[in-house]
C-alpha cells in the first residue's frame, strides 16, 4: 500500500515486515527514528521481537552478534560514531558469518562534530567483510533492506549487510513508499534456518582460537564468497522484481549512458539530483550521463568495466575521503580501468557535500564543465577559500 | 565458501593436550592424603580423580603441570617431578 512517510518510518515498516526476533541499537542522529519506531512497534504489540536497550553501539552490534549465533534473525541500526564505536563487534560479524542486517544513516565523522550527511561512517568500513548497498531513494532504501535479509541468509552465503543511506536526506525525508503486505514479503523472505547456530542441545563453538595453520583460509573464504555475492545480488533483485514489482539491478545502475560523452559515477542520494541535471543538460544536447554504483561491497569491477569503457570523460563523485590519498571511490574506479585497452581517456575525481553542504545541480553541472581534458584529482566542489584564512600562531 | 569457523563439542577431550605440560608433573605420595578433595577442585583441567583419601591420581593425557594440586596440599602429599625422573 502507497503512504506517505518519512523515510525512517518506511525502514521500521519494512523491518518490522521483516520480522526480526531481536533488535538492539543506541540512538544516535540521524538514525534514531528508525529504531524508536521500531521499539513503538514492539512495545504496543504489532512485532514480536526483543528490542534489547543497551548503553552504548558497541553493546548493541555485541547482542545483535550474539543473538544471530543463536539462529534468530536480528537487525540493528547506527550512524557516524555509532558505527566506529561497533568497528571492533563489524568485523566479528563479518569474520563470525552472521546474517546481520545493520542500517547505516550515513553522517560526517568527529571532529568538528557535524551531525550531517556525508558517507565517511561507512566507506572506511568496506574492508570490514560486510556487503555495503547505497540507496538512491526512500523506496529503493526501505526494499532493499528486505533483498539485504535474502542475501546475508543465503546459505552459501552467510554475510552481513549494512544498507546505507544518506542521513536526513533519506532518513527523514518524506515521500510516497509502497509498503508491500505481510503475505508478499513472507514470500520473498521465508523464516531464516540457521545453517549453524549457538544450541545447547547441539553445542558448537563459532570462530574459535586459531594459529597461523587456519586463519588465512578463514579470510580467503569471505574473499571468495564476496565473488558468489556478485552473481546472488541481481538474483535477489530478479526475485525481487518478480514478487514486488519494482526492478533494481542491485550492483550498478547506468542512466543515459549509451551515447553519453561525459558519466559521473556516484553512490547515493545524490543520483537522484545527478539525473535531474543530466536530464536538463539532455534538453540542450550535451551528451551526459550517470552510473549508480548500488553494491560497494563487494564491488562490480566486471559490471563497471562493462558499463564504462566506452566512455570519453569520466568524473568521480566521492562524499567521502582517504586524507592523504585519492578519494575512495575515485581509486577504485581508476584501478576498474588499469591496465586495460579499452578505457576513458579521462577519470577526473570530485569531492563535494562533505558534511552536509549541499550538492545542488549547479554542483553537478560545475563537475561537467570541469570534466575536460585536464583529469583532476580530488577536487573540491563548492569550496568556500575565504575560510582557509586562519592563522594560529 | 566457508574456512574453518565451527568447533564441534567435546575437542578439550579429544586433544590430548598434555603432550604440551611443562617439565614437570604432579606425583601422588599417597601418604598422608585425608581426602579433602581441594586438589581436584583447584585442578584447572579437571583432570584429577579423586577416590577415597590415598588413592588420588591424575590423568597426564590432560594435566599441563601448572602444580595448583601440589602447592594447595594441606598435607604436601602432592609434589612435582620432573618429567625425566617420572
């Protein structure tokens, strides 16, 4: 049914359909809705779930971690600091193979502290061995956290998700979401069966000690399931598709690009405003284009190449940076190319809408007319000079 | 693909993980024992089994030689030997 929602009560509707046996978070801005909703839900008796409150985020990715090892399905939800303060408990998940599903309002990093959006949280994070999904919208946020449960449950499988998006603007921006029925996502999502799981009755240890004889495999099966994820990714979208309605690819997304001449690559909230510009820009004849980078981890190196390498100029968009080093996504998009024949001539790097500062389409349309021949790394966009004055002597 | 991650119950057991005790072992004179079962509750492989007083024994396949039972002998009817002259 459509309704009109703010976009963290469209993530509590879809998790609650989702029905997870136990939820633990702290509240941090801008997730908070998201679970105070879901501990409505719970305390008036529309889920039956635990919601456990806890004093801090590691806590919360602790007991969620915990309580997947017993078999129940979990969810938890954090932002910025929130999802530092877990680090430690996301690699465990990760290393322990849990189906964890966590949601990621992405927020800048401390300090200065800033409680707006930007995607430092979570990119520092793919290393971690979770699969990381970037929604473009309210919708595409609220389904993919159902296609996130049917990937990290997969038996051959068994990985988290964390499904990201930009705080405030998908978190709390209101729009009109379709919020499937209780009969519809049973079907797409069956009870989850532990392929393992923490019984008394059956005791096992998960993620024992192990010396230097078995931890190197340990490591290289994620690496290896990360490629099976790839091929299960557009899948669960195909499946998707088939039950809901509503077609995602799941790894990348290619708007106008056949033709195009120019292509930012961008992850987030902001292809929506990318495809509003390139649009207006189609209207006066310039060929310009977006590639939606949805699935970070793993990434679809293959796909990208596949969707690219015809491309004359390309132009990184990263809300996010490796200080010290090209941008992160730019750096990947680049080592997508090296080495091969068929390849941009250009891939110039743009960093924009740290922080929250707001990335409008004259943003984009000044990326497109910097996308010339002069490949840039790591440009700021919508700088402001006048306030590198200070001097502290 | 998984890489070993699960341990099934039981692999204390089925280790036999004495083969790495110190150079010394716990020896039961079994003199003056009175039976107050302190060594095998200080044990922290459980591995010592206690009958009646003067009839204590350890089980080597498991006991890693930390000497707990011969230093919490109220009666020093525990002691350690060396490996070499057990």
């Amino acid at each position: 049914m459509k309704e009109f929602l703010e976009g963290s009560q469209a993530i509590a509707k879809m998790v609650k359909l989702c029905r997870p046996g136990v939820i633990s978070a702290y509240p941090i801005t801008p997730q908070t809705h998201i679970v105070e909703e879901l501990a409505q839900f719970v305390s008036n008796g529309e889920l039956d779930s635990q919601f456990i409150n806890v004093e801090s985020e590691h806590s919360a990715a602790s007991v969620v971690l915990g309580a997947s090892a017993t078999g129940v399905r979990v969810f938890s939800a954090t932002s910025s600091q929130g999802l530092f303060y877990m680090q430690e408990v996301i690699f465990n998940i990760a290393g322990l193979r849990l189906p964890v599903v966590l949601a990621c309002a992405n927020r800048a990093i401390s300090a200065p502290i800033n409680i707006w959006n930007d995607q430092q949280d979570s990119v520092p994070l793919r290393d971690a061995g979770w699969i990381q999904l970037y929604a473009e919208d309210v919708q595409e946020t609220a389904d993919l956290h159902l296609i996130a449960y049917r990937l990290a449950e997969d038996k051959n499988i068994m990985l988290p998700v964390m499904v990201c998006m930009d705080g405030f603007t998908l978190t709390h921006g209101i729009e009109t979401v379709d919020i499937p029925s209780q009969e519809l996502v049973d079907k797409y999502l069956p009870p989850y069966k532990a392929p393992y799981k923490l019984d008394t009755e059956n005791p096992i240890t998960i993620g024992p000690l192990v010396d230097a004889d078995y931890y190197m495999e340990t490591r290289y099966a994620i690496e290896q399931t990360m490629k099976d994820v790839l091929k299960a990714i557009p899948k669960a979208t195909a499946e998707f598709a088939k039950v809901f309605g509503r077609e995602y690819n799941g790894l990348i997304e290619g708007y106008r690009i056949s033709d195009a001449d120019k292509v930012i690559v961008a992850m987030g909230s902001v292809c929506g405003t990318i495809k509003d510009t390139v649009d207006e820009l189609r209207k006066k004849g310039k060929k310009v284009g977006l590639l939606k980078i949805t699935s970070y981890r793993p990434f679809p190196i293959q796909e990208i190449y596949e969707a690219l390498k015809g491309v004359p100029r390309l132009a990184v968009l990263d809300r996010a940076l490796s200080l010290g080093s090209y941008a992160p996504l730019a750096s990947e998009v680049r080592a997508v190319f090296f080495g091969k024949k068929k390849k941009p001539s250009v891939i110039s790097s743009f960093v924009a809408g740290l922080g929250g500062r707001d990335i409008t389409k004259d943003s984009i349309k000044n990326i497109f007319s910097m996308l010339t021949n002069k490949e840039r790394a790591g440009e700021f966009i919508d700088l402001k000079p006048e306030l590198l004055q200070e001097k502290y002597e | 693909m998984f890489g070993p991650l699960i341990a099934k119950a039981g692999s204390s057991k089925a280790n036999k993980t004495g083969s790495w005790r110190t150079d010394s072992r716990p020896k039961f004179l079994r003199k003056n024992c009175i039976g107050c079962k302190i060594c095998s509750g200080v044990c922290p492989e459980g591995c010592i089994i206690d009958e009646e007083k003067n009839n204590y024994s350890c089980d080597y396949a498991y006991c890693k030689g930390c000497g707990l039972c011969a230093v919490s002998c109220p009666k020093s009817d525990i002691v350690m030997v060396k490996e070499k002259e057990a």
